[in-house]
C-alpha cells in the first residue's frame, strides 16, 4: 500500500527558508519521480519541479528557478523541497506527488497517481 | 494566467451528464502530449481520475471519461451525484513554457 506523508505546517518570516520533507512507502524509489507542488489559498495547482531519486537529476520550473531546491534521500526514501527568500505570495499548501519512471528506459510519466497530504507554508512578518 | 483554459464553474444536477473542457495551443495538448485529469475535493489533495488522456485508475467509477482533439481535451461525468462536488483539473506538459508539467486554472462543479 502506497503512502506519502509530508511533514506539517511551518511559519516563516519573509526572507527566510522552508524546507518541507515528503516520504514515501509502499513501493519502490527507483520507480518513481517526485514532483513538488503548490497551491496558493483559493488558487489553482502550480507545478514547481521534480526529482528523478535514483538519478539525482532535477528540473525546476522557471519561476522557481534559483529559489527551489529538491533533494532525495535514497536510504530513507525522503523526498526534499527547499524554497528560499520566502515571501507573503508564498503562502501556499505544498504539496508532493509520485510519477512513474522506468529505469531502463529512462521514461517517465508526467502525471501523478499518488500524493502527499499537503503542508501548508504560512510567510508572514 | 494558466496555459490551459478551463471553465471556472459548471453544474449539472443530479443523475445528469456535464462535461469539462480543457484548451490548450500548440506546444502542448496540439502537439500530442497526454492530458491527465484530477478531482480535488474541499480541504484534500488532489486525486488523480483519468490519465493519458482516456484512461481511469483503479478504483475510478467508469463514470468518468476523458477525451482529447486538437488542441482540447475534455472530462465527461455521467450520472451525477452529490458526492462529485470538487473542484476538477485538466494537466498536460509544454514544450515552451518555463513550467514544462501545466495545469489548467481548475473548474469547481456544482450538483445541484
């Protein structure tokens, strides 16, 4: 049985960092990609990048670019997302979502079948 | 400003059938990337209902069905019911964009 679990909801003060953890179990890590994504209050999903964990290679959308870190964690099957200079549009709920990947084929899926709860960030002074 | 265009409400009552459209361009449901649809009810995560434009996971009531043409797609529900109130999100991948996963701006469904 697949299971992603976030860790909860963080405070911050504009300017700082939030790293907020994903982890997932009930399948294999190598078989999949984690995406982060977010979705501000009242706001529609907006995809942030993603992480191939047994590769390491990353992708990160242009607007976030420079600003968002992911990580994987292997041995812990940990997913990572570190969004810097935080500011009050960044209120949002993260959240992260598995997609396919296949190893010997270096294919990937781009949807997502299955999701973490949701972490909400809250940026304020 | 989503890349893709979808209604931002539409309702139907119950035991009805009412679909979803979803418009896309060039770069990424006209140059044949799959369509891929999520149901997000009030306070939860998003749910994955249909991917690859037509296909259901398991567990999805074969009520749903999705299609794509062009440079649209569209989500159909079929028999309506009260527990089908959420908000509904078409996602493709865009070659041209600077976000290259995209998300429609979502379409709340009203049961009547």
């Amino acid at each position: 049985q697949v299971q992603v679990v976030q860790s909860g909801a963080e405070v911050k003060k504009p300017g700082s960092s939030v790293k907020v953890s994903c982890k997932a179990s009930g399948g294999t890590f190598r078989n999949y990609t984690i995406s982060w994504v977010r979705q501000a209050p009242g706001q529609g999903l907006e995809w942030m990048g993603r992480i191939i964990p047994i590769l390491g290679i990353t992708n990160y959308a242009q607007k976030f670019q420079g600003r968002v870190t992911v990580i994987a964690d292997k041995s812990t099957t940990t997913a990572y997302m570190e969004l810097s200079s935080l500011r009050s549009e960044d209120t949002a709920v993260y959240y992260c979502a598995r997609g396919q990947f296949d190893e010997s084929s270096v294919y990937e899926t781009y949807y997502f079948d299955y999701w973490g709860q949701g972490t909400l960030v809250t940026v304020s002074s | 400003q989503s890349v893709l265009t979808q209604p931002p409400s539409v309702s139907g009552a119950p035991g009805q059938r009412v679909t979803i459209s979803c418009t896309g361009s060039s770069s990424n449901i006209g140059a044949d990337y799959d369509v891929h649809w999520y149901q997000q009810l009030p306070g939860t995560a998003p749910k994955l209902l249909i991917y690859d434009n037509n296909n259901r996971p398991s567990g999805v009531p074969d009520r749903f069905s999705g299609s794509k043409s062009g440079t649209s797609a569209s989500l159909a529900i079929t028999g309506l019911q009260a527990e089908d109130e959420a908000d509904y999100y078409c996602q493709s991948y865009d070659s041209l964009s600077g976000s290259h996963v995209i998300f429609g701006g979502g379409t709340k469904l009203t049961v009547l």
